[in-house]
C-alpha cells in the first residue's frame, strides 16, 4: 500500500535510486487521468532463489507430482506495467519469478522444486500464479519473493502480508501446528525499509485467498 508520497518526492527517490520498481499510486483511479507512479523498492534476493526455469501458474507440487503443499490456496497475480514519457502502459513479456517457504517454514531447494516458478506477462501485463499462503520461519515475517525480468534489466523484491489477515490464516491447520511464534511486519528490519509499500491484503477465495500485486518498471 502506498501512503501519500507525492510525485515531487516520487521523483527524488528515482534519481537516487536509477531505475525504480514502481507502483500505480490508487488516488489515480478513476479520475480518467494517466495514473501517476510512486517507488516500490526492490529488496535482497536472499539466499533461496533457484533459478529452475519452471514455466508454470501452478506452483504448489514439485514438477510431475500430483500432491501439493499443505496449506491454504492462495491465487497470486501480478499487474507489471511499464513507466514510459510519464504513463503507465501494460508490459507484456516480462518474467515474473515467484519462490516461498511452505507452510512449516520450509524452501525447496535443488532435489525437491515445490513453490517455485514463473509466468510470462501477457499483453494486458498479467502473470498468474495459484500457490499457497507462505509460513513463516525465524528472523523474518512472512513474505513472498519474486523477481521480474526484461531483457537487459531485472528487478528483485518482495511481498508482505497484511498481519490481520496472517492472524486468521495461521490460527488453523497446518499453520498452527508449527508452534513457531511468527515475527511480525515491524520486528522484520527488512520490512522496516519499504515494505510498507510492498503490503498485500488478500481477499477469501473459496477456500482460500486471492490478491494482485501492481507495478511499474521505469526504463
């Protein structure tokens, strides 16, 4: 979410930044304008991502199984837009990497490729992903990785959750079972650089949960 950063200061964080990760500022819908964009910083990659060229939407198993990670269903789709002469136009064609822990905690790694792929944007900008909602692990809150891919450029960062929605979610099974007391938003110093404007509150689902993620890449 993004919170009352005008376009002046929009600006100054682009010029010390270079090419910025960039979200659609929500006070430019519906007013028939071209949407303003306001920084969305990138984040560490971390030590987890696997580059495993997993073209596929679907990411809860490993590649030719049928069983999926436990956990509630969670439908993840990114808007990618591109910043260009002060608008905002879709971006087709961009690689969009998602990679998360399971519900105890847990990465895949090498032998094992559950909860890792990526998707192609197509031409409105979208790439859709069924996965589950993350768990958590030490030292850090839950979060999803991603990272998006045009050529010549790439762009790395990561997803937090609303704590409410998190509350309810790690209240049931399998969640609960871990016994693992989760580090909150603010207790996680990644968060405290930026990841308020990285904060995604998923709606139920079904069974499960459904939220989209937008952003804009500055070339």
């Amino acid at each position: 979410m993004i919170h009352g950063m005008t376009r002046r200061e929009a600006v100054a964080l682009m010029g010390l930044s270079g090419a910025a990760l960039l979200a659609r500022h929500a006070a430019a819908q519906g007013t028939g304008r071209v949407p303003a964009c306001v920084v969305r910083p990138q984040q560490t990659e971390g030590p987890f991502f696997i580059d495993e060229k997993l073209n596929r939407s679907d990411i809860r198993s490993n590649p030719g199984r049928s069983d999926t990670r436990p956990g509630a269903s969670l439908e993840l789709a990114f808007a990618v837009s591109r910043l260009s002469g002060g608008a905002c136009a879709p971006l087709g064609g961009a690689q969009v990497d998602v990679w998360h822990c399971d519900a105890s905690g847990a990465y895949s790694d090498g032998a094992q490729k559950f909860l890792r792929g990526y998707q192609v944007t197509d031409g409105t900008g979208a790439a859709r992903f069924v996965t589950i909602y993350p768990g958590a692990y030490g030292g850090r809150a839950v979060h999803i990785h991603f990272k998006i891919r045009v050529p010549g450029q790439e762009y790395t960062s990561q997803i937090y959750f609303d704590e409410a929605v998190t509350d309810r979610v790690f209240a049931v099974e399998p969640y609960a079972r871990t016994g693992q007391r989760r580090l909150r938003n603010e207790g996680d110093g990644l968060f405290r650089s930026g990841g308020r404007q990285l904060l995604v509150s998923p709606t139920p689902s079904g069974a499960g949960y459904t939220t989209t993620f937008e952003l804009a890449l500055s070339t």
